[in-house]
C-alpha cells in the first residue's frame, strides 16, 4: 500500500438535540420514550487538499451502553457526554495520521481512560466512534471522494496495527478492494415488546402502530423480535408473532433479540427447546437467521455458552466492547457479531475482515462457512446516523439491516423545516417529501444517493438548532 494521506483535525465541536419516540420503546428491562441525539462536526487539514468540515451524529441511549443498577439515565448519559469530550480532547491538533491511523493511536488510551472514570467499554468507546465517522466524513470531502471510493482504495490507511495481531499480515489493501457496496438494503423491523401484534385504529399522525400496519405500508421481509428473560412468555409471544408473520409476510425471515436478558443457562436451555418446539419452527426452520446476545456481557466472554445446541447461531451485540471481542468470543462458541455505527466503523471492519478470514480457512478445510456479520440498529435516527450506518452496511455487503429508528420517532423530529426539506432534496431516494421521513418500499431503502463525495453526507444539520452537550442529560 502506497504511503497513505495524513490528516489533522484542526476544530471539533458538539451538540444535542432533544428526540421524543412517537410511541414507547421497550428493550430487555427498558422502556424508551426520549433522549438526546449528539452531533458532531469536525474540520481536518489533508496534507495537499486542504481544509473540508464533516458530520457525523447517534442517539445517546440510556440503559443500553451501560445497564448497572447503580446508575441512572442521566447518568448514562452524562458518561457518554464525557467520552465525548475525552476523544475530541484526544484528536484535536494531534499530529498528522490517516483516519485509520488516528483512531488506533488513541483506541487504547481512550479506552484506558473511561475505565478510570468508571465507564463501561462500550460507553468508552462511543465518542471515539462518533467523532471518528465525523474526522472521515470531512477526509471524502477534503479528496472529493465518496466514503465507497475511499474506503475501497484503502485511502483509510488499514494496516497492521497492535491492536488486532491476530490480523498481521492481513492485506487489507486487497480486501477493501474486493468490496462491492450494494445499492439497496432490506430494512429488518423490530418488533418490540410493548408492539401491538393485531390491527387497531390509525394513530393521529398516520404512521403504523401495529405489526399488521408495518408490514402493510413498508411491506418488511426481515424481522427482530425482542425478548424479555422468561423462556415461557418470551416462547408464547414468539409463537403470536409469528402466527402473524406467517400470514402476512409469507417467507419472512427473523432474528431474536434476548438484550441480555439471560443470566441463567438453564433459562437459556429452556428458551432454546421452547423455540424448537414452536410448530412455526418445525415448518421453517431455516427462518430464525440468528439469536442476538441472549446472556449478559459480563458473562459472554468468560465460559464457554451453553451445552445444549441453540436453534441458531448465537451472536455478539453487547459483548462485543472491544476490539479483542470477537476472536474471544468465537473461541467460546459465538459465531456472529454485529456492525453498530455507536461502536464503531473501524471495528465493524475488523470483523468483517475477520468473518471473510476465518471462513476462507472452513472453505479451505472443506467445512461450509460459519462466521457472520448482522447490521444492528440502535434507533438510528432520519439524517446523517441513519445514512452513514446504511453506507457501512453497503460497503460491508449487509444485505438486511435493523431499521427502527423511522417506527418509534416521526423523521426528523423537531428539526427545523429547512434542514428536513434539505435533506429530502439531497437525498430523494432515502425519504420521502411532504412529511420527510425513510423510504421504505418493498421492504428495501435505495441508497444511491449515498455514492456521492463524503461520508453520506451531502445536506448538513442546522447547526443554530442544536444545544450543549451540557445540556444532553436534561434530555431523558
């Protein structure tokens, strides 16, 4: 690989903006019903290209980066808020690095740092994740380069790094070149446990409050269904989801959602039976795709899972805090991880290279692969998070991502009218006008407008419209 660019981050800010869900949001133990969204705008300086700004933004969810008792949602949030400022304090005027190159010269120290505080890894590792799609949004504008572009071209300076060894000599100039990034993504709808399964009234704003109306007006293929710890009701729910699923979206596929909710292996043996024993199971097996991090992190990573073999192939979600994770895991028996944009894209292409890496080695052994990548979704919300995590997902080849940040919230929210008429007008694929909000047709959201200079990123969020980051904690 030739020398690559070298980038500095010259200025860096942040802000917040208010989101309140349309209708109450339940995973694991939590109910959802506002937070803050975080927004982040960074100017570099790209040796011989001069000076571009980019933007990246993600909900800060409570309860999910870290779910100790002890701590409360404005807690959560205050921590998150101050791994913000720990990676803007990390990157700004740092000394020349490509973006790959920046982020692994601070990973470990960051990392170091919220623990100090008490963080979680996942807590400690959002504001770099953030601020780090930021830094490469301003980079593709700099080169006037799509993030396909760069990232094929391996203009993200992927090398080796001591932080994923068991990748040395991994070329990854090669690899990036053999993505292809797919045009369309399917959106997975989540099915929440507070989800009304039957059809009802039409709520006020003429969005679907139930999984009938879902289905009518996105028309979903894929599914993810939360479960709740409780191997009878989770087993008796699934069973009255599917029934619907297997009338109205015949052929359907779906993955589970245990939110770690699974502290007990026996609970977890049982779930698993009750699962094989659902009739919808015996007639089509084949459709449960995966079962998303049914046990808690603390517990994922230390012995081995379960003897009794699940229905599916279990996957990392928030277990996977670092990036050492997933080859732990997979030594224990986990065989997928998740791409989140909140723990970021760095990683999310770790592992992927990862999957393509360990599966090559089963071909070769004359074993079918066995490795896997999902798209998780953290209610993305309308606008720069949503569009750059679907990139991700193109560039990865995630042919299906959870989308439910368009159910639980009506677009872009308070925004004000002139960034949402923007946005719809830099992006007519991605939304739809009058009331902007995602387009799914078909159950598929078209990405072309993505294949453009920078990081997904072609309208700009009014940045007179947003509030301290001081100010996140006041709202939850």
């Amino acid at each position: 690989m030739a020398e690559p660019m070298q980038l500095v981050v010259r200025e860096v800010e942040a802000g917040v903006r208010p989101v309140r869900l349309r209708m109450p949001f339940r995973f694991g133990a939590v109910t959802l019903r506002a937070c803050p969204q975080l927004f982040v705008r960074a100017t570099v300086e790209v040796a011989g290209r001069g000076s571009a700004t980019g933007m990246a933004a993600e909900l800060m969810v409570p309860k999910w980066f870290d779910k100790r008792a002890a701590h409360s949602h404005a807690d959560n949030i205050a921590h998150l808020a101050a791994s913000v400022r720990l990676a803007m304090a990390a990157y700004l005027h740092d000394t020349p690095a490509s973006p790959f190159g920046l982020f692994a010269r601070h990973a470990g120290g960051l990392r170091l740092a919220g623990a100090q505080q008490g963080f979680t890894d996942l807590t400690a590792a959002y504001g770099q994740a953030v601020l780090d799609r930021a830094v490469l949004d301003a980079f593709c504008r700099a080169l006037d380069l799509s993030f396909f572009d760069v990232a094929t071209r391996n203009l993200l300076g992927m090398s080796d790094s001591e932080l994923i060894g068991d990748l040395h000599g991994f070329d990854w100039s090669r690899w990036l070149a053999a993505c292809k990034p797919l045009r369309g993504i399917h959106a997975r709808h989540t099915i929440g446990m507070l989800d009304e399964l039957e059809a009802g009234p039409p709520a006020a704003d003429g969005l679907p409050t139930t999984l009938p109306a879902v289905i009518h007006r996105y028309g979903n293929r894929f599914f993810k269904i939360k479960l709740g710890g409780q191997p009878a009701a989770d087993a008796q729910r699934l069973e009255q989801v599917l029934d619907v699923l297997d009338r109205l979206a015949p052929g359907h596929r779906y993955s589970l959602d245990g939110n770690e909710q699974y502290a007990d292996a026996a609970a977890l043996g049982e779930l698993f039976v009750r699962i094989a024993g659902l009739a919808a199971s015996a007639r089509r097996p084949e459709a449960l795709l995966y079962i998303e991090q049914p046990v808690p992190r603390e517990l994922s990573l230390g012995e081995p899972l379960p003897a009794r073999a699940p229905p599916a192939p279990l996957l990392l979600d928030e277990a996977d805090g670092t990036l050492d994770a997933f080859p732990r895991g997979r030594a224990l028996g986990w065989r997928g991880v998740s791409s989140k944009g909140c723990k970021g894209l760095y990683k999310a292409l770790v592992n992927r290279a990862r999957c393509d890496r360990w599966n090559e080695d089963e071909r070769r052994d004359g074993r079918p692969p066995a490795w896997f990548m999902s798209a998780e979704d953290l209610t993305c919300q309308a606008g720069l998070a949503v569009q750059q995590d679907l990139a991700i997902a193109s560039l990865l080849g995630l042919a299906h991502a959870e989308r439910n940040g368009h159910h639980y919230a009506d677009g872009f929210g308070d925004a004000p009218a002139l960034e949402q008429r923007a946005f719809v007008s830099a992006h007519p694929d991605l939304y739809e006008a009058g009331a902007p909000r995602l387009a799914v047709k078909q159950g598929r959201i078209a990405i072309d407008s993505l294949f453009q200079p920078g990081f997904g990123h072609r309208a700009d969020p009014d940045w007179r419209a947003m509030q301290p980051l001081a100010r996140a904690t006041t709202m939850v």
